[in-house]
C-alpha cells in the first residue's frame, strides 16, 4: 500500500491495526522528515534509521522497497509483501487475520 492508502487504514482501522512507517533513509534530516510527512498527511509514527536499521537486521534485511509486514496480536509474521501492495489485498488480509487466519 502507498502512503495514502496507509493513512486512510489507518483512519479507518486504526483501533485494530498498529500501523508503522519505516525511514531507511541514511541522511535523515528532522527538517525534510518533517516537511514530506506533513505534506502526504501521514498519521501513522515514523521509526527513524537509527531504528530501522536493527529492525531491518530483526526481519532478515530489507533488499528492496516497499516492505510490508503484516504480524498478528502475539507478533507472529502473518503476511510479508516483498513491494507494493493494494488496500483490497491488505483489507483481505487484515479481515483474514481478525477472524483467526
């Protein structure tokens, strides 16, 4: 899913779903951060590359983006999409996952 389909999940569903951004950008700049999340409306926290880069090691390397992680309640890895991804495939899914896979 893009930027604006995360931010309506996350309007949508965002009681039920946890929804995170990932920057792996190596020169992060608080300034430029700041200005492309408010121009895109993300409302969903942003980890920043100090953080991302461990979380990449923790879920076996980030090789390409976008990377979308689905886990469930007990964080068990539910679904993994290696690129984008649709809001109907992900609602799918979310559904899927709240009734118990």
């Amino acid at each position: 899913a893009e930027i604006p389909e995360l931010v309506a999940l996350n309007k949508t569903d965002g009681k039920n779903v946890t929804i995170m951004g990932v920057l792996l950008e190596p020169d992060y700049e608080e300034e430029k951060i700041s200005h492309f999340v408010t121009q895109h409306g993300i409302t969903y926290p942003l980890i920043t590359p100090q953080g991302s880069f461990e979380l990449g090691k923790r879920v076996g390397g980030i090789r390409s983006i976008p990377q979308m992680f689905l886990y469930d309640s007990e964080g068990k890895l539910f679904r993994h999409y290696p690129g984008p991804v649709s809001r109907d495939v992900l609602s799918f899914d979310l559904h899927s996952l709240d009734k118990g896979h």
